[in-house]
C-alpha cells in the first residue's frame, strides 16, 4: 500500500498548480466566462503543449500512458481554481471512448487532432426521460446502406465547442456508440448557457447519416459505465479541489471580517462549523483515494466505491460550499465573490452522472442486491 | 385540542383564495419575474391588496389595518403564498409602517402612513454598511446638525431595492461617544436628495436586488428624524422583532412542495415515475415532515397570542427554522430538477432549457441561501435564543 505521488506525478501536480495560480484569478476567469464557448482556446494549446491533453492515453496511441490517478492530479488542481477548459469532455470521455473501444480507424482519424488540442470532444448521452439512466436511451440507430441513420436528442451535452460527439443510441436491444462529428448535416446544435460558467448543448438527430466505420461499438453500454464511472472520479476529484480552496478561503475570511470588535473566527460557534468543513472535505478525499485504488487495482467493489465517492461529495461538496457562503455573510451571496461560483459548479458536479441520491441507490445495488 | 377553523375562519379562507385567483392574474405574475417590469407591476398587485382592504393587514385599524386574530393573519398569508402570490414588498408596510404608527409624530403620520399602505412610496431599508452587518450597532453613517437639517456621509450597503426606492428608513450615528448603540438616530431620507449615490451589487443569482448607497453631504430636515434624537436604536430594534416574526415561510414552503409533488409525477426517470421511487420519496418525507412541524410550531405561537398571550421563546425560533425549512425545500426543489436546473435564461429572461422549472428551481435556491443570512443570521438568532431564551 502506497498512497504517495511517483515524482513525475509531483512534477504534474507542481505545473498544474502553477498554472492556476498564474492563470486563474478570479478576474481572469470572470473575462473567460465571455470568450466564446466559455473557455480559453490559448490555454487549450497550452495544455496541448505541456502534453497534458495526451496523459490518459497509451504511448502508441500518442500518449504519455497515464492512468486515473493522474487525471484526478489534473482535476484537483483545476478544481481549486474553477478551470473551465473542457478537460473531462473532451479528454476523459469523448477521448476514452475512441482510445478503448477499438475501431482503430476512428481512433486514428481523431485521437491525434484531439492530443494536439486541435480537437473539442463531447459525449452526449443524455435524454429528457432518462435524468442519470446510461442504459435508457430513445435515439435509435438504423442500418442504412451499409451505414447508419440516427435519430433522436440529447440534452445538456457538455461542452458546446465540440467537433465530435461521441452519441449513444439504441440499436435492436443494444445500445450502440457513435462518433457524430459535430457538422453533420443531420446535427442541430443549440447552446445553453449554465450557472457554473460553462456552455453546454441540446442535440437533435434528424436522419443524420454516418458511415459503417463511425460506429465505434454496437454492443458499447459497458465500454460507455466504464468511461462515466472513470470520468466520475475525476470529477470527484476537481469537487474535492474545489472544497478544499473553500474551506481555506473561509478560514481566511474569518481571520480579517471583524465584527463585534474582533475577527469572526474567533466566534466558537463559527470555528466549529470550519473545523466540520475541513472534516467534510477529508471524507471526501478519502473516499476518493479508495476510489482511486479501486480502478487502479481493478478491484472487484469498483462500482460501490465509486457510487459511496459520488454520493458523498454530491452531499458534503453541496454542504461545504453553503457553509463558506453562510460564513461570509452578505459577501457570500455576491455574484462578485467568487465563493458562490464554487457552490454554482459543486451543485452541477453533484447533478452530473447521478446525483447523491442515484449513487447511494446503485452502491445498495451493487452491494445488497441478491 | 383541536386545529378546526370556526365557520366564520372558514368564509374567510374561501374569501381570500377566490380573491387570489380571481386578482393574482397569470398575466401579473408574469410581469413581476421580469425585472424590467417588477417595480410596477408590485405596485399594481400591491394597490389591489389595498383596494380591497388587505395591503396592511397588520396595522391598527384606526390607520387602516383589518384587526384580525393571529389565526386570520396565518390563513391570510398561507391562501396567498398557496395561490403563488407575493406578498407586499415588506419594507414599507412590514417594516417602517409600524415604526411609523408606534413612534412617529402627527405630522409624520399624516404624511407617511397613507401613502405607504396605497403603495405610492416605495421603501429601503438603510442599516447595514459594510463594517456593519451582525454587528448593526457600529454603523458609522455620519449625521451632523446644521440648523435644521442633519448633514449626512458615509455609505449603507445591501440595500435591497435601493433602485426603485422613493423613501429610505436609515439608522445615523449622531453621537460618537458613549456606547455605540447610545449615539443612533432613526431617518427618513429622500432619495432624490441630491449626494445620494446607488450603485448596484449583483448577487448570486445574476439578479439586480441588491445596491451600496453612498451619501456625500446628503442633507435630510431634521423633521424627518423619527423620535428623539440618539433613540434609533430602540426604535429600530423593536423593528427588527417585528421583521424576525414575519419570516417563517410556512405558505411558501407547502406551495412548493405541492410544486414538487406535481412534477415529481410527470418526470420520468429511467423507466418509471420519479415520484415511485422509495429514495425520492424518503426525501419528499423528511421535508415534509420538517415543514409540518414548522407549521404547528408558527399555529402554536399564533394561538397563544390570539389566547392574549405573549409570543414566548418559540417564536424566536420560527425565523431560525422557517428559513432552515425554506432552504431544504429548496435544495429538493433543485435535485428535482437535477441538471436543468443549471441551465440560464436566455435573452430577455425566457426560459430555454425546455424544460418547465429548472430555472425557477435555481434562481430560488440561489437566491435562498441569503434567507440564513438577512434579518440578522441564524448564527446571531442562536445567539439570542441562547441568552435570552435559555438564559445562558
Ligand atoms: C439578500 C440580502 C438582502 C439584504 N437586505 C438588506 C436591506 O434591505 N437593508 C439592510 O440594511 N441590510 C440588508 N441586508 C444585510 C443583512 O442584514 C446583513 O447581511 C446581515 O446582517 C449579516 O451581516 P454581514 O453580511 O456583514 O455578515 P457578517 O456580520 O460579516 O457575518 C459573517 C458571518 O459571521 C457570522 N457571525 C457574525 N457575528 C457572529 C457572532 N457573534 N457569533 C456567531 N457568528 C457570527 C454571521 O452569522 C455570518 O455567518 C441584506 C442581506 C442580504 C444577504
């Protein structure tokens, strides 16, 4: 057992940090928030060029053959700083779903564009009945001359400057993935602007026609959890990021707001609830270090362990966040202080791939189940 | 022991529903959530309430109010937040209204109390300041004499409304020495008085409600002083009481959860209804049973003053658990809408998620988090529960 960073993961952990610290204040994020799409495209190329687009991918695929906890190093780090590139979209899953589902000339035409920052990626899986349901998907796919005709929506897709959707549909009792490029006549795009920066979409899918080679998989559901389940954890672990800049932010607060002729962290009343926020954070990084291990290791409880992580930091991530905005009073409800943005982006963390109440729901399944 | 309405409460029930669905028009509502028409629109709602003899309910009948038992006031603001109605903007009516009557001359009287209660003065309520939010007594807002007009500098910050507002009710420091509660003066001040700056504070919920004011050699008539000079402070703490009491929620809290009931049987989840599901239901019962205890404990204070009374310590605790239960019926209220919720307006404020209340899910979660935080925190309320409830 060895819960320690290798050094080049030190090393990973060290330029991520520093980039944010020197990228992401809260005024440079605020001017992001008005770029097109929501993010930089200049710090996109930035991330090409430090390979950090390249981490999670094999060396003959183009990449550096980093695993799960290297993406949790990326995502902790952008989550102290609210990051808004698209890293999980477009890199954890659009990217590993071509990486692993081998149609290698898909993987071909796509992973190196995408590694070299060229490429936005999205998988848009979600439909207006299924809320957090992988496997309840209406768009249906059809065999059509030797290709495939796609019908449906999707909402919510994530990342609204993506070039490829990776799209699930139904095909016969299965459920098929597809790689849709994003200017496909049979693709219509509206952009949605949600509350924690970032522009998503709702897809509809009218005859969009696609050739053999752009079904990635016909039989993908397990190939699709599998991706979720690992982009969950990084997104657990941009959330334990994010909570951890709120409780320190809180503590920092509390040493300068005076009121009643001294600083307010010296209220006891408020010094518990701080030490409760720094405890709530803590869970949440345990669990995602068993997390982490359990991918790692392949163990057999993957799927409990990352449902008790979700579900623990969609509950203490939304607590956390509330308590730092209690705690700064009349500041905290400001659009101008940025600690209303983390719980903004906590609140979706929580939401996307099931909610706490979901997780906790498919843990006993996993668990309890006969 | 028994909750029945007596047949003269139940007319009266009957009698404010069908008012607030025959006057409280789809039309006026939608005209009070766009901001570019909220102003007017509160006050045409405002003015019907008081055409019919309702908009200060509260006061004593000879400036206007209705004279009714507590149990009447409850049924009044429950049939109104069930028809999805605000109520009047509390500032005016709620707030300054009963310091008005209680503490003003004749002559204030005369000029302010019919005026607010028809609506033709809009008002904000001018305490806070930026050294000064839970610890309301260190205001620094300088009010100096000068032959019959007070001078004023400094700045109030959180000023709800300041941008519509005719009139401000505004606690000055017209004394430095002594303790610092000793030295406050209660004013009315114009807000077309020239000095007088309002620059708005967006808040969490992308909404234009909040503003800092500065004053830069503001003068106001010393005729507009309220009480005696360096009193303020009594009068704006009998205020703050009457604030404190209003705000427990209850209407709203059981409006939203018959919202949540209703769309939970429509939204699909998977295969099945979501209102099916057992988790989701555990969560629908734990705040339902939350919001019924809270209902109980607001009719138990009702009635104990409607008995001639005096509310005891448990109406304390209907601001600290009124706003608790507001927020986690919020909080259920978004988890309901689960990712639509986050999805902004677009131009013009339409909702564009396709989807039917996500966008109110967030914007009254967002904006809830401040319920916890005005008319003194829940932190300061425990205070006062503790030393003057439990004696500690
Ligand atoms: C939406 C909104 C509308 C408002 N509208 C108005 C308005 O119209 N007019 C107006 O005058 N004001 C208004 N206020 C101001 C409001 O009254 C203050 O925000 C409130 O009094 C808290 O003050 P503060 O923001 O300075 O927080 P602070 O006093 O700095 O408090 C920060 C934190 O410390 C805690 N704290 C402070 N003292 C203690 C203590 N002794 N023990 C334990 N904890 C403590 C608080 O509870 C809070 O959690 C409004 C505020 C909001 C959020």
């Amino acid at each position: 057992m060895d819960f320690s960073l290798s050094e080049e993961q030190q090393l990973l952990k060290d330029s991520l940090e520093k980039f944010v610290a020197s990228e992401y204040s809260p005024t440079q994020r605020e001017k992001l928030l008005h770029a097109p799409a929501a993010f930089s495209a200049d710090h996109w190329q930035t991330f090409a060029e430090l390979g950090w687009l390249s981490i999670p991918f094999s060396e003959e695929q183009g990449g550096i053959g980093g695993g799960i906890v290297e993406s949790a190093i990326v995502m902790e780090a952008f989550g102290r700083g609210l990051v808004l590139e698209p890293f999980v979209d477009t890199v954890l899953l659009c990217g590993q779903v071509l990486a692993r589902s081998g149609n290698a000339s898909m993987a071909e035409q796509y992973l190196e564009p995408l590694i070299a920052g060229e490429l936005q990626g999205a998988l848009a899986w979600q439909e207006r009945q299924s809320r957090s349901s992988l496997e309840h998907c209406e768009t249906e796919a059809k065999r059509q001359d030797g290709g495939w005709l796609l019908n449906g929506e999707k909402v919510l897709v994530s990342n609204a400057a993506a070039n490829l959707l990776i799209v699930s549909a139904k095909q016969g009792d299965q459920v098929g993935l597809f790689a849709v490029p994003a200017d496909n006549p049979g693709v219509t795009l509206q952009t949605l602007k949600l509350m924690d920066g970032r522009d998503a979409m709702n897809v509809t899918l009218t005859d969009c026609q696609l050739t053999a080679e752009h079904c990635l998989q016909e039989a993908g559901l397990q190939l699709l959890q599998q991706v979720v389940d690992e982009a969950t954890v990084a997104l657990c672990a941009e959330a334990v990021g994010a909570m951890d800049y709120l409780y320190q932010a809180t503590v920092e607060y509390s040493k300068t707001r005076k009121q009643f002729g001294q600083p307010i962290g010296k209220f006891q009343a408020l010094q518990h609830r701080m030490v409760d926020m720094f405890m709530l954070t803590e869970q949440c990084r345990s669990l995602l270090v068993c997390a982490l291990c359990s991918v790692s290791d392949n163990s057999e409880t993957v799927t409990e362990d990352i449902s008790a992580l979700k579900a623990m930091v969609g509950r203490y991530g939304r607590q956390v966040a509330e308590e730092a905005v209690q705690l700064h009073g009349g500041m905290g409800v400001t659009h101008e202080m940025n600690i209303g943005h983390y719980l903004k982006r906590l609140m979706m963390i929580d939401v996307t791939f099931g909610d706490a109440d979901f997780h906790r729901r498919r843990y006993c399944n996993a668990r309890y189940a006969a | 022991m028994h909750a029945k309405f007596t047949p003269e409460e139940r007319v009266f029930q009957q009698e404010v529903r069908e008012f607030m669905t025959n006057e409280f028009t789809d039309e006026l509502a939608a005209r009070i959530r766009h901001p570019d028409s909220f102003r007017e629109a509160m006050i045409e709602w405002q003015k019907k309430l008081d055409a019919k003899g309702w908009a200060a309910n509260g006061w004593p009948v000879e400036h206007g109010g209705c004279g009714w038992s507590a149990t009447k006031r409850s049924i009044y603001s429950n049939e109104m937040a069930l028809a999805g109605a605000p109520d009047v903007v509390p500032m005016g009516i709620k707030m300054v209204g009963p310091v008005l009557y209680s503490f003003g001359n004749e002559e204030q009287k005369a000029r302010f109390l019919p005026a607010t209660k028809a609506s033709d003065i809009w008002w904000c309520q001018g305490y806070s300041e930026p050294g000064a939010g839970s610890d309301l007594a260190a205001l620094q807002t300088r009010a100096v004499r000068d032959g019959d007009d007070y001078i004023i500098n400094g700045t109030k910050i959180w000023t709800t409304y300041a941008q519509y507002a005719d009139w401000m009710f505004c606690l000055v420091r017209t004394n430095t020495e002594g303790k610092p509660q000793a030295g406050i003066s209660f004013l009315l001040i114009d807000m077309t008085s020239p000095g007088i700056t309002v620059s708005p504070i967006i808040s969490i919920d992308d909404e234009h409600h909040l503003n800092e004011v500065s004053f830069s050699d503001v003068r106001v008539p010393v005729a507009n002083r309220i009480g005696e000079e360096n009193e303020g402070w009594t009068y704006a703490k009998a205020l703050l009481t009457y604030e404190r009491t209003a705000l427990s929620g209850v209407g709203y809290c059981k409006r939203t959860l018959q919202r949540i009931r209703d769309y939970a049987a429509n939204e699909r989840q998977g295969g099945g209804r979501l209102i099916d599901d057992p988790d989701f239901q555990a969560r629908l019962a734990d705040v339902e049973m939350e919001v019924t205890s809270l209902e109980y404990l607001e009719l138990r204070v009702l009635n104990a003053v409607d008995k001639g009374g005096a509310p005891g310590m448990e109406s304390s605790l209907l601001k600290l658990k009124g706003s608790d239960c507001q927020q986690a019926v919020q909080t259920l209220y978004w988890n309901l809408a689960a990712a639509y919720g986050g999805v902004l307006p677009g131009d013009d404020h339409q909702n564009v998620s396709g989807h039917a209340y996500g966008d109110q899910a967030r914007r009254e979660y967002m904006f809830g988090r401040a319920t916890t935080i005005y008319g003194g925190s829940n932190e300061v309320q425990r205070n006062i529960i503790a030393k003057f409830g439990l004696g500690l």
